[in-house]
C-alpha cells in the first residue's frame, strides 16, 4: 500500500510504502492471545466438519492443530471459525482469522489481487460432476448433460469454471445458483437440477453420508485443477514460512517413515533428514522463530501427512492420486529441509 508524505523542507511529496497493520505481527498476535484463529468450512467431511458436541475435525483441521502445535504447543489452542464460501475472504482480510485452512483453490486471482497468499498446495482436487443415475440411466458423460440444469454454489470458482468448460466444448448448461454448500446438496438430492457439480471431494464427502449412495453416479471428467492450501494475509513473512514448512515438515514426516506414535524415537534416527525434521540436528527451529522441538509436536499432535489423510480422507473413498508421495506417483513433494 502507497501513502504520500508532505516534506516541508524540500517542499515536495514522497511516495512511501506503508505496510498493512498486521504486517509481521500475526505470530505475536497468536501467542498474545494464547491461540490460533482458523477459518474453517462450516461442515465439509473430511475437511472441516463439527461433531455433534461441536467438536471440529477433518484435514484443514489437523493441518490447523499442527500449526498451533509447532507455535503455541499444543493443538488444543485453535479456536475454530466456520465460515460460508462468501464470508471467507472477508474474514481474513479484516483480521478476524489468522488464516483459511477451509479447502481454498489457490489461482492467480486470489494470489495476486486479494492481499493473500498460499503457503503450498494442501490437498490437489478438480471439479467434478455427480447424477442420480437411477433417475437419469443415460447419462454417462458431461456431453450428455447438454441442456441440463446443474446445481452450483456461488461465491467460487465452480460457477466460472462450468461456464468455460461449456463454451470450450460447445455445450449448453443451465446453472441453478444456490447460497451455500448444504442448501446447494439439498436442492440437487431433492431433484431440482439434473446434476450437481463442485470439487470431487465435496461430492464424495456429500456421498458418504447418503443412505441411497448407491443411486449417484460419479461422471468421469475432471474440469478443473484445484490445487488447495491454506490462505494467509499478504505481507507476513515470518507467519508464512511457519505456516508452509508446518507442511512441508508433515509431508517429509510421511516420506521418511516418522509417525505420531514413533516421532520420539525417531529422534534417534541417523538420517540427516529426520535429524534435521526431529530438531536434534540444525537450525530449522531458530530459522523460523521456534524452538527446535516445533515439528516434533505437529507431528505428535496429528501424524505425518499419510496419517492424516488415512484418518481423514480414505474414509471419503477418494484415492489418494495426485496427493500420494511424489516417490510413490503423486504430487505431494516436501521441500529439502537443511
């Protein structure tokens, strides 16, 4: 951000930048108000969804008691704040959460022009479309749903992505917006539109708790790369590297074998590479404003990233795919840590 200062003596004005209020002083806020503020979905399985007793878990979740782990230790300093598509972005820029760990694609747009930034890629998806298929038995593939009214949720990128995939493939849809994720699943099972498209794991995560799963059917195109992540405010760098190697530090937890259960024991390793993830070896701690013991208890908090989505996703039914270990044909590649 730019102000203009009058100098008196030189008669002139000077352009200086000013930086935001919050500029480097998330980490200092957090640990002022002894917990972590976290943006979360207001019930997505798998993600972020309250239990019955109003208890939050799913893997925005962990990710978010991870990070209060490494910072305040221990993951039971989150304060959770559910919030719709429309009220996320909001929230963050005015100060009322520290972060989004609510299952945000990250895009030029709201990298470049929203004052945020993505610390890495959290989960890889893509937008996909469901059917009843006992309702609509020949439908097989998106060209068959020319002309067919679809259920989208507006307030993200769902709603722009359907539009240039039509065009491109000369196909007519007809969107039925709703506000919401919930009032968006409502009105597709009750039958007011022919489809209903957002990312594949929302789909699977709506599936899996419908008693008559069985009647939908998954399409096969995927339409759109959604890469997620957490969402920061821009112009805090030190939040941000604590914020992108809690990742990192969960990923290489996975790839190198250190679990919840063993991450104590694993201080003993002779790798160079859990020395340095377990603290006994390095300054990775003190690099980031930590102590040496930070990713230790992330990971104790909530397992490696495997672990993580074992507890959190396979229950969904969803492969692991692109968000496999990049050793193991996924996409999921951990920064060194040296």
């Amino acid at each position: 951000m730019l102000k203009r200062e009058w100098i008196a003596g030189a008669a002139l004005w000077l352009i200086v930048a000013v930086e935001p209020a919050w500029a480097g002083t998330t980490l200092d806020a957090i640990r002022q108000r002894g917990a972590l503020v976290c943006g979360v979905h207001t019930g997505l399985a798998g993600f972020s969804a309250p239990d019955k007793a109003g208890k939050y878990a799913g893997i925005d979740v962990d990710y978010c008691k991870a990070l209060a782990a490494a910072i305040l230790g221990s993951a039971d300093k989150v304060r959770y704040v559910p919030l719709t598509a429309q009220q996320r972005f909001t929230a963050l820029q005015s100060g009322e959460v520290d972060l989004l760990s609510r299952n945000t694609t990250w895009n030029s747009k709201r990298d470049a022009a929203m004052g945020a930034v993505f610390p890495a890629v959290w989960f890889f998806d893509g937008q996909a479309f469901v059917i009843n298929g006992r309702k609509n038995p020949k439908v097989a593939k998106l060209a068959d749903l020319n002309k067919a009214a679809v259920c989208v949720e507006s307030g993200t990128t769902t709603e722009r992505n359907m539009a240039d995939y039509a065009r491109a493939n000369k196909l007519n849809f007809k969107p039925v917006v709703f506000e919401g994720q919930e009032a968006t699943e409502k009105a597709f099972q009750s039958g007011r539109c022919d489809a209903y498209t957002t990312d594949a794991s929302g789909i699977a995560a709506m599936l899996s708790a419908l008693p008559n799963r069985g009647d939908f059917t998954v399409l096969p195109e995927l339409i759109s790369k959604e890469p997620m992540g957490p969402m920061l405010r821009r112009n805090d760098a030190d939040f941000f590297a604590v914020a992108r190697w809690t990742i990192y530090a969960l990923q290489q937890a996975e790839e190198s074998g250190v679990t919840q259960a063993n991450v104590a024991e694993m201080k003993k390793s002779n790798s160079p590479v859990v020395q340095r993830l377990t603290g006994v070896s390095g300054e990775i701690g003190k690099e980031l404003g930590l102590d040496a013991d930070w990713a230790v208890r992330a990971i104790r908090a909530v397992g490696n990233y495997g672990e993580i989505w074992e507890r959190n996703i396979k229950p969904l039914g969803l492969a692991r795919g692109n968000n496999a270990l990049w050793n193991k044909g996924g996409l999921i590649y951990p920064m060194p840590l040296e």
